[in-house]
C-alpha cells in the first residue's frame, strides 16, 4: 500500500488555526467492535504484539470529527481491535470540541486518547494534562512534533498529517467544459465563470457557516505575504488594515470572486453540509480548503475525479505560495484509569495504522520514514508550490484580537454583503488602535 515519494512538507514546521472537517451532528459516543473493512497499515510498529492478549479494559477515543462518528473511525476502531480484542474503545465526538476539551480539563476529565488541536491550549495545560510523548521511539520520526511541545519542551500530542490549503476541483466538470488547472487569476476566475456559465457553483464558499471562510482571508493573506508568521506582525501597528496590506487584498479577493459572479448566488445562505453534497453531486467546480476535504467529496465521486492545485492568487505564472503544516495531533490524558489500553490505542494510531489513518483521512505525511499514496498529493506537488512555516499566533496578537473582538469570519460575511471592503477595515482599524491602548 505504501510508496517511497518525496513527503510533500518537509519544509514545514508549524501551523495556524486549520478547520479540519466540523461536522454538523450533536454529540455523540459509541462503541465498537471488530469486523471492519479499513486494511491495517504494514508500515512497521516495532512494539512486540505477542502480548497483546493481555491488554483489556475500557478507555475513550475523542474527536471533533462529527461527521465520521459512524463511519471511519469505528474502522479505526475495529482493526485496533483485531490486535486487542480485550479492549473496549468508546468514541465519543464533540460539535464544539475545543470548548468541550477546555471544560474537561478544568475538571480533569480528559478522554483517554483525544484530539488535539494545535493553537486552542496552552504549552502549561498540555503540561499538566497529557502524558509525554518523547520517550517513544516513533515520536523522533514524526515532523512537526515541536507544535504540541509543553511548557517544559517535552511533546505531548503528535500530528494526524499534514494539510495545506489549495483549490479542491472536480475534475469530471473540468473534462466536460475543456478546461485547465488554473494557473493565474484571470484563469481561475475565467474557469469559474464557465462552471457557472453551466448551471453549477464556480467556487463554493460554505459562507453561511462561517469557519470555512478563514481559508479565504487566512491563508490566502499569509501567502499573498509570502510569511507564515504574517499574523502575528499585526500587533507591531496601530492601523495594520490599509489597503495594500496582506489582509485586506485577501479579503478583496474575496470580494473579485464575487462580483465575478463565481461564487453561490447567496454565499451567506451556503451551509457546510449542503453545499459538501452538492460537491459529490457534481454541482460544484471549485472549493478552496485543505485536501482533508477530498474524503469528503467523495462518493460517487472517485479519489480519481477529485484533485488539488494551489491557489493562484495573482497573474504571475510562477510557483504559487500555500500556507501549510501539521493537521490536528492525537495526544493520551494523564488522567486515564488504564493507561495499558489507553497507550496500545495511542501507538496503533500514531505507528502501527498511521499511514493508513493519514490516507483515509486524506491527509499528507507527517512521518520522515511514511509516506502515503494519494494521488491529489501528486498533482499538487507537481506545481511546486512554495510551502510557507505558518506559525501560531503569538500572546500579544491574542491579546489584542481579544481586546478588539476580532471575528475575521463574520467580518468576510459582512464583505460578501455589502461588497465594501475598506469601510468594514477602517471600523476595526480604530477598534485595533483602542485596543492597543494608543
């Protein structure tokens, strides 16, 4: 199942704040037994499992993945247990996770293998809440391991994968309206227009959920930079929101998209889940997000019809920039009641099954020794994209984004209203200034 390619991050080493995959279903927990069809990964676990009869017990598996509560990760679930049938594994899956996780900590209640997202806690409660990962020997392999380091520089979560964002297409409405992977902007907005010009969405925006619209003006102004640490060097000016920075032509690209006509014909009436199925059903060209959307895209359509290319953000026909890095990390609670069970999980997760985790997942390697077989990678690589180190964003930033009330989010849907970029930048220029204490 595994082939040698050249890991399509290795120049990355952190990220920002990466959406990966909100569902939209409540809370839910299950448990599971054997009997999946997910093929266990090959790649090497160097852990004996000649005893792994012994292992028994009870322990929880916590995601923010609502979506795959029923479906892929009871097969996770299920090849674990092939291995250790003692062991009963509860998924339990959370629709606003990182708040949920935040509670459970304060009453030192974490589930025993969680989801670990990279930005949302801080190095002392990872610290003080999770088991240190270093003395394990596949924890030297992973990349990207220093974003879930605590305060005392010990690592205490280890990366799914690794994600980029990049325009996500359907290949199949490619084919039929003879066009080509964009490779400017004029190109891109002109293949639009003709998905469009079809009866379809050129590019989706998910706008009326909200979070999905960061990959719009988050990424999109850190590569427009050309600096992953982009973010952070807005808390350096009082008026950082004029318009020739970074920001703001992000969010005028937005805006040209729009008055394009590419985009839903009411983006702010365009939900996650609907606008997902419509993608399957072939009624959307275009959707700029992470290739851990294509799993998601899939049925009926094939990994074959879908593909991934990096956004041309301008008309320069060289390699474009794409922000890039670690997807969310797996991480195992200091406070589990069997930590035998709750470590065999952890390892079959992150070593034994971890390639096959990443595929299905459809992410990209995080591992030096793995790499995974997919073919959007490929096609993405192929276009040489010049992968920026995003950075997380730093205290003063924070803290100014907190003083100020910063949603970037509902500022974009504000945008896709009024269609008045500068006026919405000049009203959070002086609430920035205000907050600053100038």
């Amino acid at each position: 199942m595994l082939k040698r390619i050249t890991s399509l991050f290795l120049a990355v080493t952190l990220v920002g704040t990466l959406a990966v995959g909100c569902g939209s279903k409540d809370n839910a927990s299950t448990s599971t037994t054997p009997g999946s069809t997910v093929q266990e990964s090959t790649a090497s676990s160097t852990e004996a499992t000649s005893s792994t009869a012994k292992v028994e017990g009870e322990i929880t598996f916590s995601s923010n993945r609502t979506d795959l509560q029923n479906t892929l990760l009871p097969e996770f679930v299920a090849a674990f247990n092939k291995q250790f049938p003692d062991v009963k594994v509860n998924i339990e899956t959370i629709k606003d996770y990182q708040p949920a996780m935040k509670v459970k900590m304060s009453s030192n209640d974490l589930p025993d293998v969680w989801t670990v997202h990279n930005g949302y806690y801080t190095k002392d409660q990872l610290t003080k809440y999770n088991i240190p990962l270093d003395g394990y020997d596949f924890t030297k392999d992973f990349l990207y391991a220093e974003v879930f380091s605590g305060a005392d520089g010990k690592i205490y979560a280890l990366p799914q994968g690794a994600s980029a964002t990049g325009v996500v297409y359907n290949k199949k409405i490619f084919a039929e309206l003879g066009l080509s992977v964009p490779q400017t902007l004029d190109e891109m907005i002109d293949a639009g227009k003709k998905i469009s010009g079809s009866g379809r969405v050129g590019l989706a925006t998910a706008a009326k959920a909200g979070w999905p619209l960061q990959y719009y003006w988050l990424d999109v102004a850190n590569t427009i930079a050309g600096d992953g640490n982009y973010r952070n060097t807005l808390a350096t000016s009082e008026t950082p929101f004029t318009a020739d920075s970074p920001i703001v032509k992000a969010f005028t690209l937005l805006k040209t998209f729009k008055d394009a006509g590419i985009l839903e014909k009411d983006p702010l009436s365009s939900d996650w889940e609907p606008i997902k199925k419509d993608f399957r059903d072939g009624k959307v060209g275009m959707f700029i997000l992470g290739p851990w959307f294509i799993p998601q895209a899939l049925d009926p359509l094939t990994m074959e019809d879908v593909g991934f290319f990096p956004l041309p953000y301008d008309n320069e026909k060289t390699p474009k920039k794409v922000s890039a890095g670690p997807d969310v990390g797996l991480g195992m609670a200091q406070n589990t009641k069997n930590k035998e069970a709750t470590e065999a999980f952890f390892k079959f997760m992150m070593d034994t099954n971890y390639a096959n985790v990443g595929k299905s997942l459809g992410l990209l390697t995080s591992r030096k020794s793995v790499s995974v077989d997919l073919p959007f990678a490929k096609e993405f690589e192929s276009f040489n994209p010049q992968k920026l180190n995003v950075v997380s964003d730093t205290k003063e930033y924070t803290d100014i984004m907190n003083k100020a009330q910063v949603d970037y989010n509902k500022l974009a849907q504000e945008v896709l209203v009024t269609g008045d970029v500068q006026k919405a930048f000049d009203k959070l220029n002086e609430k920035w200034k205000k907050a600053m204490g100038k």
